[in-house]
C-alpha cells in the first residue's frame, strides 16, 4: 500500500555533492536512558533544539530567533539537555564583555532505552507526524506500507539500511526554505502468515 502521488515530469538534480558536515566534532550516537534525559527528549521544544542543532552549532539567541520563543525560556531548555548530556558547549565566542556559548549534539543518533511516554506506544510516530504539512500540489508527504512473513535477522538487517538511509537523509546538503522529515521504521505486526509451502492446504 502506499500514499505517494505519482511523479511529474520535472527533473530531478541528483549531482554529487559533498555531504553535510558539522561545525563541530559529535558522537555517532548517544544511548538516551536516564530518567532525566527520556523526560528531556520528550519536550517539543527541546526537540526542536536538538533538531536545530543537527544542522551547526548554535547559540541561545540563535535557538530563540529560530523557535521565536524567549531566550530565558531557551536558555532554560538548553541548560535542562545540557544536564542530561544530551547537549556541550562546543566552542565560545567573545563579544565586547560577554561570551557567547555555542552549543552542539553529544550524539547523531539518540538511541532510546525506552519510550519517554510509555503510556503511548506510538508517540514515536505521532510526535514526527505531529509537525507534517501537506502543501497542495506538492509530491510530498509521500508514505508507503508493506508486510511480509521474513525471518528476523532479515528484517533485523534491513532496520540496519533503514538507518544508513536515515544518516544519508543527514548528509544532504542543508539549503531551501523547508525543512523535510524522513520517518521510516520496520517493526512485528499481527498480521495472519500463511504455513510454509503447501502444508495445511486441502487437495480438491
């Protein structure tokens, strides 16, 4: 099954590029687990901070301009992922008498030990669904579903290219007016399976 809108005939520029790289030396991944830093990651806007921080380091003042919220509020925000360690100061800046901070990512990936809300299942998917825009005339959002009965090792294997799919999404290079979210996951279902070959069919 799958909602994609048939392509136009406009082309596409899949030159080479280089790929995006931070203004700041960052971990693979980070493995998110404490109490404090699952309660961190499931705010909006420190989300919206750590995404902002995926593209180049940034301070306060820059994180506030972005999310047009308060700097005491963003400052707060930031010193709550920095407790977590989920955010560092990554360089300094001095202007005129004050130092600005640049904050960056302590991890690419944040991998989570356990869902923030564990009431809700799926806040995964709707917290990602939750900033979707579907402007008219637009290709996207584009998503598509499938199952299929394969041992686990396999889909194991394939999680592991959804995600390198997931870094090179990362590495584009960062231009245009519109942020874009690349949402993908491959999970067991519920689903009936048919028996391996013929067994259990009746012969007419």
């Amino acid at each position: 099954m799958s909602g994609h809108k048939p392509r136009s005939e406009k082309s596409i520029d899949v030159t080479p590029h280089e790929p995006h790289e931070l203004d700041y030396e960052i971990d693979d991944a980070v493995v998110v687990s404490s109490k404090a830093q699952l309660k961190a990651v499931a705010d909006d806007t420190r989300a919206d901070i750590l995404n902002l921080l995926s593209e180049r380091a940034a301070t306060v003042t820059h994180l506030a301009d972005a999310l047009a919220k308060p700097k005491g509020t963003i400052g707060y925000h930031a010193k709550v992922l920095e407790d977590a360690g989920l955010i560092r100061v990554v360089r300094t800046n001095k202007v005129r008498a004050m130092t600005e901070k640049y904050y960056g990512r302590t991890g690419k990936t944040m991998i989570l030990a356990d869902a923030p809300k564990p009431d809700d299942p799926l806040w995964f998917v709707n917290d990602a669904l939750k900033h979707l825009s579907a402007p008219p005339d637009s290709l996207l959002p584009m998503f598509t579903s499938r199952v299929a009965r394969i041992p686990a090792e396999h889909a194991e294997a394939f999680a592991d290219r959804v995600m390198a799919l997931a870094q090179e999404f990362l590495e584009l290079p960062r231009k245009g007016d519109t942020v874009f979210g690349f949402l993908a996951g491959v999970f067991p279902t519920d689903h009936p399976a048919l028996p391996d070959g013929d067994e259990g069919v009746a012969s007419d």
